[in-house]
C-alpha cells in the first residue's frame, strides 16, 4: 500500500484487527478514537483501505458466527451475523515490518501518533528512534518559529501575536513530554542491560570453587 496517509491508516488498521476480530462499525469506532486524537479521520477512505488488504490476503472476511462469543465485539444474539475482518499471517507479518520503520515518516505530525499507539508491540530501540526523530524535528520547528516571530513581532496585531505564542508554547511543551519519554525509554534500556549481567554474576561460582560453589581446600580443614 502507498507511503503518506494511506500507510498511516494501513498501520492503524493492521493494528487495531491485531488486538482482535472486528466489524466494520466497531474498527471505524476504534479509528476513530485512534486517528481522531491526531487528525481528521474519513470514513470514505476506511472501505477502499479493506478493499486493499483484502486484495493483498493481509486481512480477510469471515461470518461472525464463527468468532468466539469471547472474541466477538458485539453481541448479535437473534440478529443476522455480520462480516467480521481478520488478520491473517502475512496481515501479521506486514504489520511487524511497519512496526519496525522508524524512519522520518513515522516522526510526521501525520504518523507519530498512531506509531506511538502500538508501542507496546516495538522494540525499545525503534521507538527510541521515532521518540528522539520527533524531538529533532519538533526542534527544528520551534527554531524556525522563533525567527519568523523575532522578525515580525512588531507588525503583528495582539490576537495574531498571541496564537503564535499559543503555538509555541504548544510545541515546547510536546518537546519537553518526549524529553520524559526519552529518558524513561533508556532507563528501562539500561536496566535491561544489567539484569542479565547481575543474573549471571550472582550464579557464577568462585574462582577454582566446585559446582557447589566450595573451595576444594576447604574439605582437607
């Protein structure tokens, strides 16, 4: 499927159908909360994105009556089933490659937030390296911002001086929330590194010790 927009809601998508089987209403439902956060979400666009992943075999359709009363998200007791959308291994597959791109796509104002609602389905490093690509690009803007305003603060009206302000601050206050988030990421990175260190130093035995961890020598006192 093409980059831009349509690979964002590709990635919503696959991730949402991840979690679980859904009907149409319920994964524009999930979509929406999802993508609405961020940016305006066509429902005109949903339909021709599962027509797409249909045709790829990353999802496929299947009566509901076959889904699981746990799995089932809508209960239809005495109503007609309905389609329920599925992903299937290659669906899964896709999914972890779009997962694994950390690139200046996923640091856009279009993709960052749905890349940082599957988060808990990437590796550290990944989202370490879409968190600090987000700063870096955040930083950019806030330089840029602040030239355009040193030059034209004089010739701005109040109110129109005020909203760049109002963005501004916005900004630094995104950059300093993914100063958090980057600091928090490598803190639980550098506790991982240790455990197996001290995991394995606690096991180690003594230098020249049995495998009960006694010195020969100590049996001859």
């Amino acid at each position: 499927m093409a980059g831009g927009r349509g690979g964002v809601l590709e990635l919503a998508v696959l991730g949402s159908l991840h979690e679980t089987p859904l009907h149409g209403y319920e994964l524009r439902k999930r979509l929406n909360s999802l993508l609405g956060m961020f940016r305006a979400f066509s429902y005109g666009s949903l339909y021709p994105c599962l027509r797409q992943l249909l045709h790829d075999g990353l999802i496929v359709e299947d009566d509901d009556s076959d889904v699981p009363a746990a799995e089932s998200p809508i209960t239809l007791t005495g109503r007609r089933s309905k389609i329920v959308y599925k992903l299937t291994a290659e669906g899964k597959e896709r999914l972890q490659e779009l997962l694994t791109q950390a690139g200046p796509s996923a640091w856009e104002d279009e993709s960052f937030g749905v890349h940082f609602a599957f988060f808990r389905h990437t590796e550290t490093e990944v989202r370490l390296r879409i968190l600090e690509g987000r700063r870096s690009r955040l930083e950019e803007r806030l330089d840029g911002v602040r030239t355009a305003l040193a030059r034209t603060r004089e010739r701005l009206d109040s109110y129109t001086l005020e909203l760049q302000r109002h963005g501004l601050e916005s900004v630094e206050r995104e950059v300093r929330w993914l100063n958090e988030l980057i600091a928090t990421e490598r803190r639980g990175s550098a506790e991982e590194e240790r455990r197996p260190a001290q995991e394995g130093t606690s096991r180690a035995p003594a230098p020249g010790a049995d495998n009960r961890g006694r010195h020969p020598a100590s049996e001859d006192n």
